[in-house]
C-alpha cells in the first residue's frame, strides 16, 4: 500500500502509539514540554520572558545532545542572541557546529522557505520560530485571516514538523479580553494549527538584569494529552514554573513543577487550613497565589472565605479598623541541577520578550 495511506491494520493491532513530548524544556521531574515532529506553541504578553524560556528549552535540548534550529525573525540579533546561550552555558563548540546549531535571520519569505528546505538536510530536532507575528507580513499574509494563516503555517511550521522537528513558535496574546482565552491574537486558527502543546505564560513581575524572575506556564491546548494528564484538571492546568536567576555571573533556570497543582481545587479545606496555619497569614488572593502556586481563581476563593470567617473587632463611633499590609510569601524553587546551570556564563544584561 502506498506511504499516502495510513496503515490501519498497524493501527488496530496496537503498534501504534500516541506521540509523548520528548523534546525540549525538562521539568524537574523528568517530563519534557515540547512534542517531537509537532507545531507547538508559546503565547504571552510582551516582556514576560518567551524568548527567554524558549531559550531555555533549546539549551536544555542542546544538553541532551539535540540540535537546534533558531528562526529570529524578531530581529533580536546574532550578538544578541549567542551571548543568551552563552549565558546559559552552551559551550562555543556546540554554538559553532552547524550538525548541532544553527541561526538564521531571514528577511522575506523565499529566504526563509529556503532555510526550511536546508533543514531537511540536518534535521534539527528542536526549531524555534521568533515570532510567529512577524512571519505572516513577510508573506503578505494577514494574522485576522484563518485561510491566509493556514497557508503560511503549511508552508512553514508543519514542514518542519514533518522532519521530526519539535516546533516552537513564539507569539503575542490576543488584546480583547473576550479572545485572550484563545491564545495568540488573530484568528483562532492559530490554535487550531496546533498539534503539539500551545503553553500560555504569565509573570506577575517579569525578568530583570541580572536578577531573573518567575513566570507560569499553563496549557491551553495539548492535543496528545500527556501534558495535562502530568498537570492536574482544569481547563487550563499549570504545567511548570520557570524561574531564572543570576547567580555569580551564571545562569540558572528550572522548569519546576508547580508547588500546588493550580486546579486541584478537589481538597479545598486543607488548602484553606493551610493558608491559616501561616505565620504571618497571606493577605489579599494575590499573596495566597504566591503562597500556595495556585490559580487566580482558587486564590479569591481562599480569600472571600478567610475574609467571611475572620471575626469582626468592635471598633469605637468614627474609627476605622487597621488594615494589615500584605505579606508575600515566595517559594523559591531549587537552583542548579539539570542543564540550567551556565558556569561562567556573563551577566544578563537585557529582557526579552
């Protein structure tokens, strides 16, 4: 039977298998983030720290002995951008052996088209597309056009894919409230190209120079489900903590797993018990979202039933009750360990996005 046709017999017999994500970022308990010969997805405001964790995720596949295939159509720089993986430690001889790493800046569309028919011939096992945004313009495409999307995508992201690659396209959330849920902004074929995972991040505080910073990563779409079976119910489940930190002029990083699953709302009164036993108490849903690493909405639920159970002090005619200031309390997760430590790596200097 022709290759065209998908071998039902090998099928029904069970000797096939659903693809398991293998590629890419590492979570602290071996599971990786990314699914090999499938378009992924990394959605996020701007300065949340996409190019960073993709970094991050690119590293950990270069330490794992994988090659990578880095599409900075952001126009991030080759400076810019080879410093960041020194950074993270990669060693120049991985940076400069085409069989491992390679970067490319392509400034239109037959350029581009032309680095992804060359890939074919090294078979990157990680590519990196930053960002998906800038791509569609170089093909006169408009981001609002599910037909003209699909185009491009076919063009682009799926055929990496079909080399086997795990493909990463960077993106930029939708700005209507409404669509936000959706993911990327534009049309929501966006999503629905997706048949790997499509991660949405968020930070309360971004990245700094030379600090670092804490960002999550929850799901909006796994089309194979093993993400989500590793991360809880929910709708949209946490599926790791980044944390990044400088640290003696190195670069740290953990993909950790979150400290409370963010939807495991199922034991909702020892969660509520523990946010009592803390000395000092959290104050404000936002605190106990730090605290406890769960989900805006479990954290205002925590926080109207510690507001509805706390006594009422008797106050005199004219006075006002003290209110007590928030207190943060931060989890910070284990550093080092894993591919995230950078030895000798220089300062981070600048954030991206």
């Amino acid at each position: 039977m022709s290759a065209e046709y998908i071998d039902a017999a090998a099928v029904l017999a069970g000797d096939f298998h659903p693809p398991v994500p293998t590629r890419g970022g590492k979570r602290s308990d071996g599971l990786h983030l990314l699914y090999p010969a499938s378009v992924n997805g990394l959605v996020g405001d701007p300065e949340t720290g996409k190019t960073l964790i993709a970094s991050a995720c690119a590293a950990d596949e270069l330490y794992q002995g994988g090659s990578v295939l880095w599409l900075d159509l952001d126009h991030n720089g080759p400076s810019a951008t080879l410093t960041r993986f020194r950074r993270y430690g990669i060693p120049v001889d991985v940076l400069t052996d085409p069989a491992r790493f390679r970067l490319a800046i392509p400034e239109d569309a037959p350029t581009l088209l032309a680095i992804i028919a060359d890939a074919a011939t090294w078979r990157p096992t990680v590519s990196v597309l930053d960002s998906v945004g800038e791509m569609l313009p170089m093909f006169g495409a408009s981001s609002n056009s599910a037909d003209e999307y699909t185009a491009v995508n076919q063009q682009t992201l799926v055929k990496l894919a079909r080399l086997g690659s795990a493909v990463l396209g960077l993106d930029h959330m939708a700005k209507g409230t409404d669509f936000r849920a959706y993911g990327a902004g534009g049309t929501v074929a966006k999503k629905r190209a997706i048949d790997g995972a499509y991660l949405r991040v968020t930070t309360e505080g971004g990245f700094a120079k030379g600090i670092g910073g804490r960002a999550d990563l929850s799901i909006i779409k796994d089309r194979h489900g093993a993400l989500r079976e590793a991360s809880g119910p929910g709708r949209e489940p946490r599926l790791a903590v980044f944390s990044l930190e400088d640290r003696e002029g190195a670069q740290h990083w953990t993909f950790d797993i979150p400290a409370m699953q963010a939807n495991a709302a199922d034991d909702f009164d020892a969660l509520l018990a523990q946010v009592l036993a803390m000395e000092p108490r959290p104050s404000g849903y936002r605190a106990i979202k730090t605290a406890l690493g769960v989900r805006d909405e479990l954290a205002q639920r925590l926080n109207r039933a510690l507001r509805d159970s706390a006594p009422t002090a008797p106050t005199a005619p004219g006075a006002h009750p003290v209110q007590s200031p928030m207190h943060r309390t931060h989890c910070t997760p284990p550093l080092g360990g894993g591919a995230g430590a950078g030895a000798g790596a220089p300062v981070l200097e600048g954030v991206e996005s």
